[in-house]
C-alpha cells in the first residue's frame, strides 16, 4: 500500500500496469477508502476497470483508451483529493475486499 499523490498517481499506475501480469492489476482508493477503482489486466491489450462510489459501471478497454478512462473517473471519484492509496492485486479475488475505513 502507498499513498500518491493525485498528480502523479495516473503516471504511476499505468507504468506499473505496463508491468503487470495478466490476472492481476491495482486498486486506487480515496483517503478515507470509501470510493474506489480497480484495473485489472485481463490480457496484453484488455483491462478491466471497476468504478465504485459516486458511480458504480464497469468497462474494458484497450491500452489505449486506458488512460481516457482512467482520467475521466478519477475526477469523478476524486474530485478534492490530495492523495489516493493503492494496493497491488495479484489475483481478481483480492479486488473489491473491504479495507479498513477512517
């Protein structure tokens, strides 16, 4: 777990993205981890990106409509946050697990 900040937090993800296996991904939560997205790498050129909190939809995309995505629901997930956490996924099970609240 690390807590990025929100400017770099888009460049940081997709670089680590680039990197990761197919089957697991990140999950990018507010401060208080009560709104959140989830990207997982479904295979070299899919995601899968869960959105939950002021919006609940899913999307997959490519790599290159990835960061339009991505760009569109941080704003929208946090719009006055200063600094989000991630947490690396290895598995699609460990996506969506409740983590502890503030």
């Amino acid at each position: 777990m690390a807590l990025v900040n929100i400017e770099s937090a888009l460049r940081k993800v997709l670089n680590s993205l680039k990197k990761a296996k197919e089957g697991s991904g990140l999950e990018m939560l507010s401060y208080k981890r009560n709104r959140g997205i989830t990207i997982l790498k479904e295979s070299h050129d899919t995601f899968l990106l869960r959105e939950r909190g002021y919006e609940n939809q899913v999307i997959s995309c490519t790599s290159r409509e990835l960061q339009r995505h991505l760009k569109a629901m941080m704003k929208r997930e946090f719009p006055r946050s200063r600094k989000v956490r991630t947490y690396v996924i290895d598995n699609p099970s460990e996506a969506g697990i409740k983590r502890k609240k503030l």
